[in-house]
C-alpha cells in the first residue's frame, strides 16, 4: 500500500474523476465499510482511519454502514430444487455436529463434568485445559457457560484472591495510618 499524502488523493481524484471526499462517501453509500474502502483505495488502515479522525473532528462525517447490523436484503429467490438442497444440508450438518460433539469431552454435560474434575484434581487453569483438549479457549468457556458445572476450585480461587486483596488493602491502611 501507498502511504497517505496529497499525491494519493490526488491519484484517486484522477482515477475515480470525483473529489476524493465524494469518492469515500460513494464507498460508504454502497455499504462497504472503512476498512474495505481504505483497502480499495489502497490507503493504509491506519492512516485512512486517522484521515476520518481529522475529518469528522471538522465536522465532515460519512454514514458508514453499521458493522454490528445483519444484512437487510433478502436473499435471492431460488427454485424449489435449490430451497430443498439447501434444506436437506443444513439437516445433515446439524446432525453431524451433534454427532460430532457427542463424542468430545466438551459435548455433554457429563463430559464436562469430566474436565471439571481434571481442573480439580490437577489444579489446571481453563486456558491449559484447553491446550490439553486441542480447542481453543473460547470454546471451553462457551461449554462452561452452557453446562453450568459448578467449579469449586474457581471458587477457591476466587476466595484466595480476594483474601489477598483485603489484606494487602488492610496493610496499605495500617501503612498510612502509622506514617501519618
């Protein structure tokens, strides 16, 4: 990518034959986002970003399309043979998930009861049971959340560290009171 100066604007200017504000707010009028259009462009992210910064500090905004909102267009009508194919492998790879979990500690309920008491019995912490369980972090946490086992070595955890926290609080305390 080319760095961002006059001679890039001017560039775009020349290429799209628009001022490179309207060419910026024609990106963000189609519904592509910041990022995209700074690619397009071939800004860097970066720069492009700190270019807005300066620019809606001015007061010059773009109505860029929200990145949290789904897509309000509905989908293209299909033909019956391609709604019923869609259909029938959906179905299958719901089923193969399901089958797929069945067999993974994280699956069921009982399972995760299992690694539960793996973190107990070996005092290991969610993230090296995940290592262990070659999934990512997020995925344990998603079973933890869903399963709703409880953790008593969590809770001990959580009950020595706020023991910690109170007493180096109780010290700080005492520390002032006897310098002052």
């Amino acid at each position: 990518m080319t760095p961002l100066d006059r001679t890039r604007l001017l560039a775009i200017e020349q290429e799209f034959a628009q001022p490179w504000r309207e060419v910026i707010a024609g990106f963000a009028a189609d519904g592509y986002n910041k990022a995209v259009t700074a690619g397009a462009l071939d800004i860097p992210a970066d720069s492009f970003y700190k270019m807005l910064a300066r620019m809606a500090a001015n007061g010059i905004t773009f109505d860029w399309p929200c990145p949290y909102k789904s897509w309000d267009r509905p989908p293209k009508p299909h033909t019956e043979k391609q709604i019923e194919t869609a259909r029938e492998n959906l179905l299958r790879a719901q089923e193969a998930a399901r089958e797929y979990w069945r067999t993974k500690p994280l699956g069921t309920r009982e399972g995760f009861e299992q690694v539960v008491k793996m973190r107990n019995d070996e005092c290991l912490t969610w993230a090296r049971i995940a290592e262990r369980l070659g999934v990512d972090l997020s995925t344990v946490m998603r079973a933890r959340k869903r399963y709703g086992v409880p953790d008593p070595l969590g809770k001990t955890l959580q009950r020595n560290a706020r023991k910690l926290i109170n007493e180096r609080n109780n010290a700080e305390i005492k520390r002032k009171q006897y310098a002052g």
